[in-house]
C-alpha cells in the first residue's frame, strides 16, 4: 500500500529528537540524567493493524555533536522464553527477540539504513536490507524479571553524514520482533503494514535544540517535510499537525480516561459481580474476582487523576483493560453458571 493510501485513513507519526550537553554512558540503563531530558514515545501496535501490542515498548531520542543515541524499553511478560541465540558480527537477530531501527536521513521515503539487536547485544547493519554495510557504532543491554532494555549510541559519521541541525526531519521508524510468546509477533512505532522495508510508510523524526515547543512555525516545518497530516508525540501526549494548524491535542491522561469510557462493558461487568458478592458472600469464584478488581482499581484511578500520565503506562493501562475486560466477561459466566448449577 502507498503512502496516500495509508494516511488517508492513519495520521504520519512523528517523534522529537532532543538536543543533549549531558553525558551518557552506553550501558543499558536509561537512568542517566539525559535520558530525563528525552522525549518518550509508546503506542507500538501489531504491524498492520491498529491495536495496541498486549507487551508494549517505549523508545526515547536523544542527540549531542557526534551522535545520536536511541533507548528502548521493550515490556516482557513472558521473559523465561525470550530468544537470544544469535552472537558476533551481522548476526541475525530478527530470529531472536530483537529491535529494529531504520533511518532515512536524506528523507526520500527510497532507501533506508537498518540497525537490528537483540537482547544479547548482538548487532546486525544493513543498508536497504543487504548485510554488506559496516557502521561503527554501539548497543548495550540489560534484562530484568519484566522486560529487556536497549542503550545504542550511532555515530552520526558511522551513517555517512553530518550532524543534523535543529529542525532536520528524517525518515524513521523503531519495530521489535518477539519471539517470546512461541510465535513470531511483528510490533511497530509507524504501522509499515507487516513489512518493516517499507520507507515509504516509516513515521518521521524531527531534530529539535536543547528544549522544544511545538510552535506554528515547528508544525509548519514539519508538515512541509512530510507532506501529510502528522501525528507529533510531544512530551504530554500528541498533537496533530496538519497544513492549517495544530489540532487534537491529547494528553495520555486524557486518553486513559477515554481508554476507561470506552470500557462500559468492563465497569458494567464489575459491577453486576459487586452486587452478587453483595448479596451472598459465598458466591463463587470471589477470590478471583478480588484480584480482576485488584487490577482494575490503579486504572480507574489514573484515569481520574489530573496527574501526567507517562506514555508507556498509557499504553499499558489501555491494553491492560482490554485483557480485563475479557477476563471479567469469562468470570461473569462462570459465576453465573455455577449459581445456576448450585441453586438448581
């Protein structure tokens, strides 16, 4: 499918690259002090549809005079099965759980420079996906009981080019493949529709100083650069930029509460079983219903709160409530059946 074709009905997406004076140290902890400066970015759905991956990544953008460095958080539920078996140079990591970054620096939505590793650190470059190229640049991680952690530093120099200025906007885009669930699941930042070799469809980066704020002349220069109406991921949540003006601003506390308003199954549910413990604390299956609510109530409470909600918990908490809002739906008929059954 075409760029037109896409974004006739799914806005561009494009991140902020933040301008950084602060040391940061390529060791697979994102806790050094820059990395508070950056950006974060979350929402990567299933490749080539819009739903919201049930383990989800973040990803922050950070830059200084020689390089630009890239962090990713990447959600594992299941971390016991994550794949790692691929080691040394140009290895082939999209056989493990991986990341995947492609850039388009010159921005022509043709070629692209790709840069895969895995939980392991083993890398792979690519240039238009052939495994000739070598760049000289650097990945370090670390893994914990929930999810596993990407530090990359690239050499602008390693990708044949001069340090972007403010206001540069590259071609971008940031895909995991996982492993970890016994099937091959394809995630992305920009929806390249199953094909992460698509430039054409890859979301955009913009370059900013060492602050950013989404002025009309931002939106206006990155909208020229694009050429379509582009969803802009600031640090609040998202704006829409389209050739007249900014529109849509939306908070991530704001979508957490559409996420819960959109849930009326769920809160309709939760309260039908409420009332059965109510009126018989015996009922069956109390104990499970206990723990669904024990989940439900940190949402309920995010989305009333006129606190900032950190981009990867947005994501989080709306797909948490979809797995909750079929949970909930099975243990409405359990309950309902075994009421049948023992009072029958």
């Amino acid at each position: 499918m075409s760029a037109e074709e896409i974004h006739a009905v799914l806005p561009a997406v494009a991140a902020v690259c933040i301008e950084t004076r602060e040391p940061i140290e390529v060791d697979g902890d994102l806790s050094d002090a820059a990395w508070g400066q950056a950006v974060a970015v979350s929402g990567f759905t299933i490749s080539g549809t819009e739903e919201l991956a049930d383990n989800q990544t973040s990803m922050r953008l950070l830059r200084d005079g020689e390089a630009l460095y890239v962090g990713v958080r990447c959600q594992e539920r299941q971390m016991t099965s994550l794949k790692a078996d691929a080691r040394g140079p140009d290895a082939r990591v999209w056989n493990d759980d991986c990341v995947e970054i492609f850039f388009d620096p010159e921005h022509t939505h043709e070629g692209f420079l790709q840069l895969a590793v895995n939980s392991i650190a083993a890398k792979y470059d690519g240039k238009v996906g052939i495994g000739t190229w070598e760049a000289d640049w650097q990945a370090a991680t670390s893994t914990d009981d929930d999810g596993w952690t990407v530090e990359l530093r690239i050499p602008f120099a390693s990708l044949g080019i001069e340090p972007p200025v403010e206001g540069t906007v590259w071609g971008f885009n940031l895909c995991r493949e996982r492993l970890a669930g016994g099937s091959r699941e394809l995630h992305n930042w920009a929806n390249v529709q199953a094909n992460f070799h698509r430039p054409w469809l890859f979301g955009h980066l913009y370059f900013a100083g060492q602050q950013f704020e989404l002025t009309p002349e931002v939106a206006a220069r990155l909208y020229a650069a694009v050429g379509f109406p582009t969803r802009l991921y600031v640090r609040e949540g998202y704006a829409l930029v389209t050739a007249q003006e900014v529109a849509q601003r939306r908070t991530y506390q704001e979508l957490v509460a559409e996420a819960l308003a959109g849930a009326a199954e769920l809160s309709e549910m939760r309260e039908e079983l409420l009332r059965t413990y109510v009126r018989g604390a015996d009922a069956p299956y109390a104990e499970e219903f206990k723990s669904l609510d024990r989940r439900y109530r940190p949402l309920r409470a995010a989305a009333a709160s006129r606190e900032p909600v950190a981009p990867l918990r947005w994501a989080e908490a709306t797909v948490q409530l979809g797995r909750l809002t079929r949970e909930m739906h099975d243990l409405t008929w359990k309950v309902k059946i075994a009421l049948l059954l023992r009072d029958a």
